[in-house]
C-alpha cells in the first residue's frame, strides 16, 4: 500500500470536525470555516488564500496565536513545516508565517485543504498550482525569539514578516489520516482554557470582527495602533507588504508618535483616543506588568539608538515577561501523552519526538 494511500484527499467539513473551545469566539464564512486572525477581513470578502502582513503585525505585537488569536502564555508555539525541511532544523528557524497553538495546528491538518491534503496545490498567484510537498510535520517551539521584515523568497519585491522560532521541543510527524486524528483528538480531550483579562479580550474582539462602518479590515486598524506602541521599531517594517499607507503624507504620523511615546510614556495616560483600537493598544499597554519578549525587543534595540536633541536616550526599562508555567495544564497534558505512547505500543501510530 503507498503512503499517498494512507492520506485522504481532501480534508474533512468544518462540520464533521469538533473544534477548539478556543476557536469559539471566531466568525465563521458560509461553508462552516473558521476566519483565522491572519487572513485579510475586509467586510463581506475573506480570502483564505492570503496571508495579511498587516496582521501577522498585530499578533506578533501582542503575541497572539496566528488561528485563535489568543495568547500564548506558556505554551509551544507550533509552525507547519513540509517535506524534509524539518531535517535541517537544529534548535531555530526562521520562517513567514506566525505560529499557532498546538491544538489550533492539530485542528488545521484536520479541516484546512492545504496542511491536511498532500494532493493539495498552491492558490497564490505566484506558486498558483503547484503540489506541496508531501509530509507534514509540526514543530513546536519554546518562543519567538524575533520578527523582522525580510525580502520573500516567493513574493519576488516585497518585503514580508519573518518570525525567528528559537528552542524546539516537540514535533508531531503525521503519516496518516489517523494520526492526525488521533493526536487532535487527544489534544482536544486535554485542552485547556486561555483566560483573558478585559484588556486582552477587547484587543482580540477588535482583531476578529470587521469594521462595517468604516468597509474595511479591521487588521488595518489594529497595525496602526500596534505600531504606535512599538511595532514601529520592527526591524525593515516599513518595507514590508502593505505598510506603505501608514509613511504616507496624509499618514505619516504614525513613527513619529511610536518614537514620542518612547521618550514620553507618560503621554499615553494623557491621550484621548477616539479610534477604538488605538484606545485599546494604549490601554492594554498601560495595564502590562511584561510585555510579550518580541515587543520588548523592539522597544529595546530601539531605545539603544534612539537619541533626542539634547543626546539623552528613551527612559525605557525592561519590561519582558517571564516563563509562566501552567503546572496543572502540563501535568494533564503528560498524562494524555503517556496514555498515547501505551495505544502505540499496541499498534502503529503517529510519530512525535
């Protein structure tokens, strides 16, 4: 029997698939899909075949799950990786697209066309038809570690955000259709629930619900206020796809303010913000003992360059958020693997380092 054998050819509804609690608060297009937080939103027009630069902005910035986009906290942040890629990968990678929760990517290689499909072809206009590579594998790993805009090797021209993936831990090798389900399944029987405070939780509803009002994606809203409380000092941000409208004249506001709020904090608490999501990042802002590490990082490496006119550098302090651990989570999580590598050794199953 060939491998190709093993997988099924197309990937299972939406609605023959139980999905994360985490996914709950998602809208969903009229076949039952899911509309994850990176895709462009633009009201009555989701397209699953893009990725938003834009938003990939917003949830590195707040250190978001690329499908749910809910916090991190203490998990693994997974990435897809195709064919023999996943062989030359030491501890780090850096790659365009922003990582997911581990259910989230267990949920996807069970529903989304492309990851759960190796007859899948590609759609973007650059790679429009061509096959992807057959194994599958997902990577977890224990942080981002940076985001930065960098040339696309398929976008001949632009500019794209890279996440730098450091330490990995765990990967899931999905062979076959039952793999995938059986890992998924034990993911979704251990999955715990991600509390948010109300800071966080208006930052998520902002990002998941189009803007009617104004006929546009709200993602393009949340990049502007991300920026102005330190996306601006993203490194090459300003190259990347889509960011030109905001160094526009009529919008070129935008890196001067994130560079004044730098120097002057305090300005923050001052500010009167009629635009909601800019209200929202500042007020999420105020309320953060730490600030998710990528965000730290830019704000950092920017305060060590910038000067004012008098020399003097920005009064920025560190602010990084420290390795929390969800101790009750973890234990659940391992007595659900323990009972899985008992099922294997009775049978063939999914491979997972």
């Amino acid at each position: 029997m060939s491998r190709d054998s093993l997988i099924p050819k197309a990937s299972r509804r939406p609605t023959e698939v139980t999905p994360p609690a985490r996914l709950s608060h998602l809208q969903v297009d009229p076949r039952g899909y899911p509309i994850i937080s990176v895709i462009p939103q633009q009201p009555g027009d989701v397209d699953f075949g893009v990725l938003s630069e834009k938003r990939k902005l917003v949830v590195a910035t707040y250190d978001l799950c690329a499908v749910c986009a809910l916090p991190f906290r203490d998990e693994l942040r997974w990435q897809v990786i195709f064919g023999e890629e996943i062989q030359k990968v030491d501890s780090s990678v850096a790659v365009p697209e922003a990582p997911v929760h581990e259910i989230c990517a267990l949920y996807a290689a069970q529903v989304c066309p492309y990851v759960s499909s190796p007859y899948a072809r590609l759609g973007d206009p650059y790679r429009k038809g061509q096959r992807r590579p057959e194994t599958l594998t997902l990577a977890g790993f224990a942080s981002t570690a940076s985001v930065f805009g960098y040339a696309s090797d398929v976008q001949k021209g632009e500019n794209v955000l890279v996440y730098e993936m450091a330490d990995l831990r765990r990967t899931h090798t999905l062979v076959s259709a039952d793999d995938a389900r059986e890992v998924y399944e034990t993911a979704l029987r251990t999955e715990t629930a991600i509390e948010l405070d109300d800071q966080e939780r208006r930052i998520v509803d902002l990002l998941c619900n189009p803007l009617p009002e104004n006929n546009e994606d709200s993602g393009t809203a949340m990049a502007g206020a991300a920026l102005i409380i330190g996306a601006a000092f993203c490194p090459d941000i300003r190259q990347v796809q889509g960011m030109k409208m905001f160094t526009e004249s009529h919008n070129s506001h935008y890196f001067p303010f994130a560079t004044n709020l730098l120097f002057k904090p305090e300005l923050m608490a001052a500010a009167d913000f009629e635009d909601d999501s800019f209200a929202a990042a500042v007020s999420w802002f105020q309320t953060r003992e730490n600030l998710p590490a990528v965000l730290e990082k830019w704000r950092l490496d920017a305060a060590r360059t910038l000067r004012d006119p008098q020399g003097r550098r920005p009064p920025i302090a560190r602010r990084q958020a420290p390795v929390v651990r969800d101790d009750e989570a973890i234990r659940k999580r391992h007595e659900a693997e323990a009972r899985l590598r008992k099922q294997r050794k009775k049978g063939k199953g999914p491979s997972q380092s």
